[in-house]
C-alpha cells in the first residue's frame, strides 16, 4: 500500500507530464536546421495516453502498478528535457545526437501503450463507474447551485445599491428642481425690493415738496405783489392753493402706497422661496404618507394662493382654493387603482 508521500510523488509525475506543451520541443528560433518539429506528433501523443489516466484513479492502484506509471511519465519527461537542453554546440555528433532523441520520441507512443494499456483501461473505467459519476455529477450540480445562489445573493445585493442610487438621484433631482423653481421667487422678491427703494425716494421727494409747498404758502400773504387785495382774489388763491397742496399730497399718497406694496410683495416672494426650499426638509421628516400630503397642500397654498397685492383693501383670492382642491384629489386619487 503507497503511503501519502508517495501518492503526492506518483500524481505529480503525472500531472507533469499531462500538462506539457508539446510545442516546446520545437526550438526552431534556437536550432535552426536541427529543429525538433519532427518529435512534436508523437510527442502529443504520448501526452495524450499519459492523460487519459486521472491522476484521481491513483489511489486506486496496486503501489507497484502505480511505480510503473510514474517511473514511466519520469522517463517521457526526462527524454522531452533532454530535448529542452540539447545543445549543439557542445555535441561533437549533433545530428546523430538529433537523431536518436527523435527516434526516441517516435518509439513512446508504442513503448508506453504496450506497457500502460492495462493502467489507462482499468484508469478510464474506473472515470466511467457509475457510483464516480453519480458523484462528479452531484459535486458539479451542487457546485453550480453554489454559484447560482452566490450570483443571486450578488444580484440582489447590487439591486438593491441601484435602487439606493436611484433613490438619491431623484431625491438630488427633486431637490435640484425644487431650488430652481424658488430661484424665480427670489428674483421676483429681489425686483420687488429694488422698486420698493425707488418708491421710498419717490416718496420722500413727494413729501419734501408738499411740505415745501406749505411752508411757502403760508408766507405768500405777505409779499406785497402777491397778497390780495379783494375778497374774489383771496378766493381764488386760496382754492388754487387747496388744489395743488391736495395734488402733492395724493401723490405722496400714491408713492407711499406703492412703497408698501412692494415691500409686501418682497416679502410674499420670498416666503414662497423659503417654502419651496424647505419644503423637502419637512417631507422628509414626515413620519406617513398622509403627513407628506398636508405638507404638500401648505406647500401649495403657499406657492400658489395669491396674496394681496397692497394696491385693493380686501382683496379676495382668485382661483386659489381651486388650485388646492385640485392638488388634494389628484394626491387622494393616486392610490386608486
């Protein structure tokens, strides 16, 4: 009975000699017209004898059987290295010394049937017994269930860090959207305040003049060219006076007015920024889907009921419960089938 050591020793003389390239032997770069493309073919088909035994069928083997079969893979191996280190140059009869090596390769195919055929019968028999292959094919169908359940666990695993990307991508492209949506209001809000300072001058001019135009009035009486000196005079400079104080101070009315309403429309446009900006914040945290809904009917109404303008007292909002209602039964209406 072989011992493991030897086991080890017979399958790596084996393995050595099956997985040699016969192409080797060639060395036409090296040798030239002493080539050894001669010893290729039957050099091929020694290899393929040696592998038809399945170094597996090793254990199977008498230990003196087993010693033939690597004393004669040893011998086939040392013959191809000689043929490896052959060198011409230190060979006082290189071609006969060519010769005999291929002679040598050409004799293995037949030499190594005739003493081996038994090993590679009871070898490839011992490959085909049922019970062997019932057992190969189970280790291959368990191998390919492994792999089957690795690639799946793999797949399933990379879905689901698609579906997070995914998630993320439309979570950045909403939030994009959103930002770029509250841009508008910001530039409205930044219009809204450059005219407010343009009314608030206005308004200061309309003021300094209706102030100037009463202090001048009430000390025109005593320049002589212009203080009346009849009743019917004093009627008309008074009523002219009246008429124009009355002017400047609608005027000052008007830019005041106007200052207001664009101050407030400032301040309308930008809290309709603010919503749109946080307003993801606020879906985020929001622990249901029914809370998502009311932050996004605030949102809305937010966004889209209109404010006063400044200009009308009371003025009542056009379309915007509308708009709401809207929103409410498209959001109630998408969890219908």
């Amino acid at each position: 009975m072989a011992t493991d050591d030897e086991l080890e020793a017979a399958r790596k003389s084996l393995e050595r000699i099956q997985s040699f390239d016969a192409e080797r032997l060639v060395r036409r770069d090296d040798l030239g017209a002493l080539n050894f493309s001669a010893a290729v073919i039957p050099a091929r088909q020694v290899i393929e004898l040696f592998q038809r035994i399945n170094p597996a069928s090793l254990t199977l083997f008498p230990f003196s059987q087993m010693r033939q079969i690597q004393t004669q893979a040893d011998q086939v191996y040392a013959l191809f290295e000689a043929i490896l280190e052959f060198n011409p140059e230190t060979s006082s009869n290189a071609s006969g010394e060519r010769s005999s090596l291929i002679e040598q390769v050409r004799s293995q195919p037949e030499s190594i049937a005739g003493n081996l055929w038994h090993h590679i019968s009871f070898a490839v028999a011992a490959t085909l017994d049922p019970t062997a292959v019932q057992q190969q094919m189970r280790a291959a169908m368990q191998g390919f269930t492994d792999e089957r359940t690795s690639a799946l666990n793999e797949i399933k695993a990379l879905q689901g860090q698609a579906e997070e990307v995914l998630t993320r991508v439309r979570d950045a492209a909403a939030e994009q959207g959103v930002s770029q949506q509250a841009q508008h209001f910001k530039a409205l809000a930044r219009e809204h305040g450059e005219d407010a300072e343009t009314w608030l001058r206005y308004s200061l001019y309309a003021a300094i003049s209706t102030l100037a135009f009463a202090l001048l009035t009430s000390i025109t009486y005593r320049i002589p060219w212009l203080s009346p000196q009849s009743s019917v005079e004093a009627a008309q400079l008074i009523t002219s006076k009246i008429l124009i104080f009355g002017i400047l101070s609608y005027a000052s009315f008007v830019c005041v007015r106007n200052f207001l309403s664009h101050k407030h429309n400032k301040v309308v446009n930008k809290h309709r920024q603010n919503s749109l900006l946080t307003y993801t914040a606020f879906v985020d945290a929001a622990p249901s889907l029914a809370s998502r809904e009311i932050v996004l009917t605030h949102a809305a109404a937010s966004v889209f009921t209109p404010q006063e303008t400044g200009y009308i007292k009371q003025e009542e909002p056009a379309g915007g419960r509308s708009v709401l209602e809207m929103i409410t039964k498209a959001t109630a209406g998408d969890g219908k089938p």
